[in-house]
C-alpha cells in the first residue's frame, strides 16, 4: 500500500487560472449588469404603460383635472 503524496503538511495553494480565461470573467460581468439594466428598463417601461392605462380608466374626458395637492372634498376641517 501507497502512503498519500501529501499527509497534512502545509497547505498548497492552487495554481491561477489561466490568463485567458480573465476575458471569460470580464464578459459574464459586463453581461449580467446589462442584463440587469435591461430588467429595469422593462420593468419601468411596464410601470409606466400600467400608470397609463389607470389614467384612461379613472379619468372621464368632461371630468376638470383637480389640483395635484387639493383635499378631498370629504375631508372635514
């Protein structure tokens, strides 16, 4: 029977990978931020498409446009 190469000594580091894969690591990168700026871009897209079509159901086209800040009409003082 063999004796193991290494029995607990120090610990040895392992090798680096090869310079040619850093490209690899640089492109996965580069394409999951514009993955993520994509993925923001089409949820404010949809935001604003949704915001959009509350507005065409809320608002009657006679009905006046009342201030951003107005109080409600229910609203006792």
């Amino acid at each position: 029977m063999k004796a193991p190469a290494r029995l607990g000594g120090a610990h040895v580091p392992a090798p680096r990978p090869a310079s040619d894969h850093r490209w690899r690591r640089v492109l996965l990168r580069a394409l999951g931020i514009a993955v993520a700026l994509l993925a923001l871009l089409a949820a404010l897209a949809w935001l604003d498409h949704a915001e959009g079509d509350l507005r065409q159901v809320r608002a009657s086209p006679t009905a006046p446009v009342p201030p951003a800040f107005a109080p409600s009409p229910t609203t006792v003082s």
